[in-house]
C-alpha cells in the first residue's frame, strides 16, 4: 500500500473544506482509481489525483477550479470625428 505524505492530506482536507455547504451535482472516478472529479452546482470542479512518479513515494495532488468572478461592465469610450 503506498503512504501519502501528511502534507498532502492536509492540502485535500484544505481543499475539500471549500465544499462545505455546496450541493455536487456530478462525481466521476477513472477507470485505474487514481482520479476522483467531482462537479458542483455552482460551477466548480475539484479533481483529487494519485500522481506517482519513478522515483519517490506517490503525490497527492489536488485542484479547485473556480468560475471567474462575474466581470464588471465594459467601459464604452466613443471618438468623434473632427
């Protein structure tokens, strides 16, 4: 069985508090079980992954993607002809 570093279940315990209070509306795991997905139903997508490597014990990776925040409106600037 392979050890995943203590530093590495703290970044997915940090990751996964984001959760707390979202509705996931998807999850989806690969086929090898090294990747869980999962989608939430404002948008956001988390992806915890097994990354192993040749040399060294395996790493724990995990990524939170979020919406970009809703961008203000545009500035409209008109030139006038002379």
């Amino acid at each position: 069985m392979a050890q995943v570093t203590f530093q590495d279940l703290r970044r997915v315990a940090d990751s996964l508090a984001l959760l707390k209070g979202r509705t996931v509306v998807d999850a989806s795991v690969r086929s090898d079980f090294r990747q869980l997905k999962l989608e939430l139903s404002d948008g956001m997508v988390v992806v915890i992954a097994v990354e192993s490597t040749e040399s060294g014990p395996p790493h724990l990776s995990v990524d939170v993607v979020r919406l970009p925040e809703e961008r203000s409106r545009q500035l409209e600037v008109r030139f006038d002809t002379f």
